[in-house]
C-alpha cells in the first residue's frame, strides 16, 4: 500500500555530524552551507590568513569570507528568524539532517519504530498477562533481583516478551517499510530550538538552545507500507493485527492518548499564555484525518516509551534508580515527568513541537 507522508510539524533526522561556523554562512537571504574544497581551490581565498582566522575564538566563516564563500555553496536553505539572529550571535553549531546525494527522505525505520512503540502501547494496554510480566521484569530491577541494565535498554526484555527472543523471530519483521522518495535539500530549513523545563512555579526555559536542519512542515513523500499478515498469524499466537487498517488504529489510539497528555501539560503550565501556538497546534492536530506518528529526535520520554501505561510507583521507582528529572535542590524529583519538552522558536515564541507527520492511503 502506497501512503502519502505529510510533514506537520519540523522533524530532525539526524545523521551524527554537526555543521561548524567554519562552513556556512547566513544571512538575510539565507543560510548557505559552503563546500570547503571548492572554496580552498578557489584562487581569490587566502588560505594562509583562513587558517591565522581560525584560530580565534568563536571563529563564524561567514564574518570574515561570507562573499566568496557564498559563491561555493552546497546548498542554500530557508532559515528562521530566531535561529538567525542566534547564529549570529553564538556561532552555533547545526544538527545536520540525514541525506544521499541527491537530497533528503524519511528512512522506514524512523516510521516502524514508532508504530512499534504504539503497538507496544496498545499490547500492554490490554493484555494483562503482557503487562503483569513487563511490571514484574521492571519491579525485578527496582528490587535489584537482576543486575540494573542501561536506562536506554530497560524495555529491551519488554520487547522481547512481545514481539520475539530474538530478530529472526521477531514479529514485526512481517511489517515492510520503504524509504521515502527523495526531496531536494531546499526542503530543509534552519530552525531554533528552545528546551522548556517546569519549576515549582510555572515554567522556564534552559540557557541553551540548539540549532537544527529540519524538514519543512507542509512537505510531502511517498513511502509504501505492506504487512505479511500469515507470518503475523503464525508468529503472534493471539493474532492480535490482522491487516495495515488495525496498525492504523493502533497507532492513532496511541497518538491521541499522547495528544491529551501533551495539552494536559501545556494547559496547566500556560499561565502566561506563551505556549498558546503549541496548545492551538495540538488542538487542531487531533482533528487531522489520517494516521497520525511521532518521530525521530524530539519526541521525548513519553513518545518513544510507553511508561504512562505503567503504575505511578513504577515511574516514581525508574525515576529514582537514574536519577530521572532530578533538581538540584528539594524536592528532589517534581512531577509530572518528563519535566522538559524540545519546542520549535521563532519571533521570540515556540511555535511547534518536534516530530509530528500524518499518513494517508493513496488510491
């Protein structure tokens, strides 16, 4: 089945390299990341006095050799007046986007990771014999009856007990995914991000923010999904998902439970009505008609888990054994948890969160 992938909210798909201020430059008609090689065989630029510049603190290619250097452009993107102003200022770093070599896509796997957790998700919601032995394995570590394993594998056996021991049984290898088809790198934009933190008392804001490529909200992919729903029978005993139209509804039933407990959070920290554009954005998402998923870097503690199905002594016990959401100062751990959210900023306001797309069947 063929689906049409429409991006709803600025999504990062990070491929592990940073982008310096020694190779871009911005400014007002935007930001242009600069092939070095092209520009050190250009005969106009001194490489001997780049070198001497860059050894300054704080060095931003685009103060210093922003004309010339514009002429050797790899790609030139839309960028947000907020991260703007910010890269002129603090010469930040950029969160590259993951491409080929002729533009950007979506991989598959970034889609069937979240539909996972939301089938995971739905599987611990009403099962109870699922549930009752992921608590017991997660009550086993709290207890210390099993050595403490890494925070980011403490699901790893969860998992296991759902979808199989091991990949070659596991059952979401019935579930075929495709890449996206491929956009230009004009499909990026340059976007700031801010990290909202609660406090006793309303909300702040860490003294960081963190600049990023991401995918324009209002782009469109392709992407094909199809599912050996006989493997599934054969390899699932309680033949839970039968066809793609029961992932569908899973995956939205996860979404819009995560959707309230979003706006649940954002409405009881609003008391200065600056989250207004993330509540609005919210609101109008849960009436978007298609099948709705939270992807890739941003998505947070509650997109990429399924704690909230978990007991409150639980998360409160998770909490404590690594040191999650802990202040500095009494109490110790506030709720609710997570107490931090990634927001898109531009014009001084966050205007998005991160990682939202919608798919819909195509004909």
């Amino acid at each position: 089945m063929r689906y049409r992938l429409e991006v709803l909210s600025p999504i990062h798909i990070g491929n592990g390299l940073e982008i310096s201020p020694m190779e871009y430059v911005v400014d007002d008609s935007g930001f242009y990341r600069v092939d070095m090689d092209s520009l050190f065989r250009d005969k106009d630029f001194n490489i001997d006095d780049f070198i001497k510049n860059t050894e300054l603190d704080s060095f931003y290619l685009g103060e210093f050799y922003g004309g010339i250097a514009k002429r050797h452009k790899r790609y030139v993107l839309e960028v947000s007046d907020s991260a703007k102003n910010s890269m002129r200022v603090r010469k930040n770093e950029v969160r590259e986007f993951i491409k080929t070599g002729d533009g950007v896509y979506i991989p598959g796997s970034s889609i069937k990771g979240a539909i996972r957790t939301a089938f995971l998700w739905s599987l611990l919601n009403d099962e109870s014999d699922i549930r009752y032995d992921a608590e017991r394995y997660i009550r086993s570590i709290l207890s210390r009856k099993i050595k403490k394993p890494d925070r980011r594998f403490v699901d790893n056996e969860i998992e296991k007990n759902v979808f199989g021991r091991d990949p070659t049984h596991d059952f979401f290898k019935a579930l075929k995914i495709s890449d996206t088809n491929i956009l230009p790198y004009n499909s990026l934009n340059i976007d700031d991000v801010h990290i909202l933190t609660t406090r006793r008392y309303g909300y702040g804001w860490k003294n960081f923010n963190i600049i990023l490529e991401t995918l324009d909200v209002g782009r469109v992919f392709n992407i094909d999904i199809s599912m050996d729903r006989y493997f599934m029978k054969e390899s699932f005993s309680n033949s839970f998902v039968e066809s793609l139209e029961d992932l569908n509804v899973i995956c939205n039933e996860f979404s819009r439970d995560f959707i309230d407990y979003e706006l649940e959070f954002f409405n009881e920290y609003n008391t200065d009505k600056g989250l207004d554009n993330i509540i609005k954005f919210y609101e109008d998402l849960k009436n978007e008609k298609g099948v709705l998923l939270h992807i890739s870097w941003g998505s947070g503690w509650h997109g990429m888990t399924v704690s909230r199905i978990f007991d409150e002594d639980i998360i409160w016990g998770l909490r404590k054994l690594y040191n999650l959401g802990r202040r500095r100062n009494p109490p110790d751990f506030l709720k609710p948890f997570p107490k931090t959210r990634k927001l898109v900023f531009d014009n001084g306001k966050p205007i998005y969160p991160l990682g939202w797309i919608k798919l819909e069947e195509m004909e």
